[in-house]
C-alpha cells in the first residue's frame, strides 16, 4: 500500500518519488534542523525523546532508527541509553546523513525503509521519525521492521496526521502549508528548503488516514498495535512483535 498518491507536479512514478524525495533531501540537508527549531518552538527534541521512553527504550537496549535524517530521534535514543546499547541510524539522503554523522555514540548506513542493510531480528526497538509517508510501500517497510526485530522488539513511528477536525484542518492548513515554506525561505535565504516544507504539507495532506496505517502494521504481525495522538496532529504508533519468533 502506498502511503500516498503520486504528488501532481513533482513526479510521475514510484522511481521518480524515490529520486524527487533523496534529492529533496539532500539539498534541505543543511537547514532541516533550523527550521525543526524554529518550526516547531525548540519543542522537537523534548517530544522525540519523552515519546522513545514511553514507547519503552531503555538501556542496554539495540536501537534503529530508520529514516534518521540528520539524527534528531537517534540523538534522544543515544541520550537514553547512555552508552548501554548500540544505537544505528539508517537513511537513503547521504546529505542528511552528512549532518547525522556528527552525532557522537551512534553508526550510520545508507539504506530504505523498504530494504534495510541488516540481519534479521538485529534489533529491540526499531523508531522512524516524520518519515511514513516518504517510503514507497507501507507494507513491505513494516514487513522490514518486524523481520530486523528481535521477538519482544517494539516499533514507535512518529508522524504528523492531517487534521480530523473542520477547525483542526483550517489552522493545519493555515500554518504548514500557507506559512513554514516562507517562514524557511526567509529563515535560510534557500529554495531548497522551502520545497522541502512546501511537500512536507502535501504529503501530509494526501496521506493515507491512520486507521488504514494501523492495519498495515498490525497485518505484518505486529502485536498491542496502538496509536496515541496529541493536539489532533502529532500521531505515535506503537507495536510489539510477538515474544516467540
Ligand atoms: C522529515 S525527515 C525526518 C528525519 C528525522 N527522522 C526526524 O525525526 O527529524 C525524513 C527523512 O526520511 C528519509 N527517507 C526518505 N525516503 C525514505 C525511505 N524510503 N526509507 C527511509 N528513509 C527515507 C529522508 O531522506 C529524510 O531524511
């Protein structure tokens, strides 16, 4: 299942989003993480790392976050651990994992949700951070997580939902889409990175609703699938693999 449709206008087929989405990325690279602070209120890194511990990261745990981006959920991880675990990132952008690698404590690979560069049951908890709706098949991504899962492994993916509410939808609308592209244009001086909040609004918009992401998840055999909102908009989806492979 596809999260969304094709974008109209940025590309034609599933290769062409792969290629539109690693460019994009990569030339937003060196803004993503001031326009996360100065989009989000300085609030990201707080949410990341209270949402890792309630879903149930602990120390001496292996961690993977896929679709790390420049590292914000995998910086938290290695916070919680403290050193007691591995911790391992995993990203197709080179350029955000250029700005990842700074990170101290943590590995870095190359690599898609939908194949990912490791043995199976590698890890205990595996996060995706704002990343859901650029994979190109839900199903073959969650399918990924639960085979690189140990059993007992639990998944957390963060993601921005599109408003249920009338109310919810005008002032979702009103910020991401009509505001934080030009807000980044005026913060960094770059089109690139307007573009890249421009199609984080879209992609928003277009994406499939969270009952039918639930499903996908637990259809993939993912156990206790859940999912807890905040303020109609900020989605976690949380889910175990089965104790007995
Ligand atoms: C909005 S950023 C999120 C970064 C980070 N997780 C965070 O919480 O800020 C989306 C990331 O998804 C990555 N991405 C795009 N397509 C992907 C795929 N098929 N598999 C894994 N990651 C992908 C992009 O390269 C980008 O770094």
């Amino acid at each position: 299942m596809r999260p969304h449709e094709s974008i109209s206008g940025r590309y034609e087929n599933d290769e062409g989003k792969r290629t539109f989405v690693r460019e994009l990325f990569n030339r937003g690279a060196p803004h993503y993480d001031r326009i996360g602070r100065v989009g989000f209120f300085g609030t990201g890194q707080f949410h990341r790392r209270r949402a890792l511990e309630q879903a149930g990261l602990r120390p001496g745990m292996d961690v993977l976050d896929v679709a790390c981006g420049t590292g914000a959920v995998t910086r938290a991880a290695v916070e919680i651990l403290g050193g007691r675990g591995r911790v391992c990132g995993v990203d197709p952008s080179e350029g955000m994992l250029a700005e990842a690698r700074k990170i101290a404590g943590a590995e870095f690979h190359v690599g898609h949700a939908e194949a990912l560069p490791f043995p199976d049951q590698s890890f205990d908890f595996l996060s995706m951070g704002y990343a859901l709706r650029h994979v190109a098949d839900l199903n073959r991504a969650f399918a990924e997580y639960r085979r690189v899962l140990r059993p007992g492994g639990r998944l957390l993916i963060l993601e921005i939902s599109r408003p249920r509410t009338w109310l919810g939808l005008v002032c979702a609308r009103f910020y991401f889409r009509d505001l934080l592209p030009g807000l980044s244009w005026l913060l960094t001086g770059s089109s690139d990175a307007r573009l890249m909040m421009s199609y984080y609004w879209e992609t928003i918009d277009a994406c499939v609703p969270p009952d039918a992401i639930l499903a996908a998840i637990a259809g993939t055999g993912f156990q206790h699938v859940e999912r807890h909102v905040e303020l109609g908009i900020f989605s976690a989806y949380t889910g175990r693999t089965p104790e007995r492979a």
